[in-house]
C-alpha cells in the first residue's frame, strides 16, 4: 500500500463541543456513567435542521460507528440515550417529509435522477468553472464525515432485504470496501485525496468544523439504515447516489486537476466515474426492479428515500456556493488558507 493510501492509525474521534442545549445534554451524559440518562425526553426540538439538534443526533449514530475516545461502549444501547435519539429522529423525520411533501411515483422519481440538468450550479459546477484551492479543500472537509466511512451506514440495510436485492446491493458494497483488495477501498482512495489537498485524514477530525447541513446528510444515512422500518427509504438513498454520482464525480476529478491535484488527489472521483456507471444499472435492475416486484408497499419508502436525499444534499449544496460566492468558509472554523466563515 502506498503512503498516501495508508490509513491513520486507527483511533475514535474524540467528542465535538456542543452546539446548544440538546447537544450539549447528549455529550454530557456520553461523560458519565451509562444507565444515568434522565428518563424524560426533550418536549420539543425547535429546529432538527439545526446545528444543534443535528450534532446530538450525529453524536448518538456515532456510538454504532467508531465510537469516541473516552466514551463508554455502553452508551450505544443505553435505554436513556436512545429515547432521547428516538425523539430527535422523530423531528428529523418530520421536518424531512414536510421538505419533501409527495415526491411521486417511483418510476417518475428514478427518471429524473437519470437526467443531468443543464444549467446545473451545485458545488461540482462551481469547482470546476471557478473554484479555488481552499473551496475544494473545504468540500473534502465537508464530505470527510461520510467518505471516510463510505459504505458503512448503506450495510444496515442488506440483512432487511430479500434475495435478489440484498446479492445485488452486495455486489456494489464490494466493489466499494476495494472488491478484495484493501489498498482500493473508497474510504482510503478519499483519505489518499485529502492528504494530497493537505488535509488531516484522521476519522471524524472535522466534526466540531462542519455545519448542520452536512452533518444532516450522514444522519439521514444512518436514521434510514438503523431503522427497518425505513429499509425502503434507505434503499431510495443509496439508488439515489449510485445512480447520479458518475456525472458530478467527473466534474469534481476534473476540477481538483484543475486546482493543482495529484494523480492521488483524483482518483476518488475517477474511480466512482468507472464503478457507479455500472452501479446505476445494477442498482435499477437488479436491486429496486426486484425489491417493488416482490413489495410494491415499499416503491413510496423507496420515493420518498431518494427525495429526502435530494433534498438534504441540495441544502448542503445551497450552504456552500451561498458561502463562497460571498467570498466567505463554508466551515464554522476556516482552515487555514480560507477566508473568515
């Protein structure tokens, strides 16, 4: 395995600071001892989009990734703390189907994933037209959350399907763990960019930098995995992804070339252009065209998956050409060669 290839030495993150009352509830809580959760839960949660609420529910999944420094294992299945994340998945929940209302029939939903808009302006465009080094150096920053445990939050689901789906949504799994070959799996081909942009390739090292928005895209990763009942929408979001990444994946490798990347520094991107091309027609044939034969109850979950999708990364998209178009960070703590945030 190449230097640039090889992971950081493997270690939890060590807990953000809060960001507001209910994270601060969950992090004090992750402190102590398990089992002294308070039994009551918070009556309301005034915005689940917010920064707040979005890191203590990101603190909450994270106890069934990696964990953190210090941190109980305990705590993961503490009765308390997940009463507490039940009601903070609850108003995650609502305020996604309110942001999406009915997305439609599910044939009409995956059309339009298969079409490229053609005045597109999201993050991808803007890097590659006029970007520069540290708006690229913040988008890998803000994806770090999610790409170094790429695939992760997407195997919850496979032992809630049938066969043929759950074989079919294994095959791209693999393909994204290095299909046998450690040294090419997507986390690390994303750590290898970062460290060629300059970045900390630590896991979770950016979690107290990054706004609710995109800390909001990973929840919803894991809110649809952990939750069978939501074994549908879960399977919208990875179709979602599989299927329109090849054309964005495309801009952004040639923008990185653009601002100065190494050969390293772009093959994240050139890999997903090759993979999710043949992802895309795996994922419509082989893993929704089966699973809505069999349940057809599940085509509205699956709609609903990909709308939801649509609709917290182009929140996160918003957020970012918003903020560099003022000339300011995307980041609550600018790195070190941005602008202030």
């Amino acid at each position: 395995m190449s230097t640039a290839l090889r992971p950081a030495a493997p270690a939890a993150p060590v807990l953000p600071s809060a960001r507001g009352p209910l994270s601060a509830l969950v992090l004090d809580l992750l402190t102590a001892v398990p089992g002294t959760a308070p039994h009551g839960v918070p009556a309301d949660v005034p915005d689940p989009l917010g920064d707040d609420a979005q890191l203590a529910l990101y603190v909450c999944y994270e106890l069934h990734y990696q964990g953190f420094q210090r941190v109980d294992p305990a705590w993961e299945w503490d009765l308390g703390l997940l009463a507490l994340r039940a009601r903070l998945e609850e108003a995650f929940l609502a305020a996604l189907r309110e942001a999406v209302g009915d997305p439609g029939p599910l044939e009409r939903v995956v059309a339009d994933l298969l079409v490229e808009p053609p005045d597109g302006a999201g993050p991808s465009y803007h890097l590659l037209e006029r970007g520069e080094r540290w708006q690229a150096r913040e988008y890998l920053v803000h994806r770090s959350l999610y790409h170094l445990k790429e695939a992760d939050p997407q195997l919850w689901v496979a032992p809630r399907l049938p066969h043929p789906a759950k074989a079919a949504l294994m095959t791209v799994q693999y393909d994204e763990y290095g299909a046998g070959r450690p040294e090419q799996a997507h986390a690390l081909l994303f750590a290898g960019m970062m460290a060629d942009l300059g970045l900390d390739t630590r896991y979770g090292h950016y979690l107290d930098t990054v706004p609710a928005p995109a800390l909001a895209v990973v929840n919803l990763m894991s809110l649809f995995g952990l939750h069978r009942a939501l074994r549908g929408a879960a399977v919208g979001q990875f179709a979602a992804v599989e299927i329109t990444s090849p054309p964005g994946a495309a801009r952004l490798a040639r923008a990185l070339d653009r601002l100065g990347a190494s050969p390293a520094g772009t093959l994240f991107y050139r890999e997903h252009v090759v993979a999710d091309a043949v992802h895309e027609q795996l994922v419509r044939r082989t893993v929704l065209e089966p699973l809505v034969a069999g349940d057809p109850a599940l085509a509205a979950d699956i709609a609903f998956g990909i709308a939801a999708t649509g609709a917290v990364e182009d929140r996160l998209a918003d957020h970012l050409v918003t903020a560099w178009g003022r000339g300011r960070s995307s980041l609550r703590s600018p790195l070190d060669d941005g602008p202030p945030a």
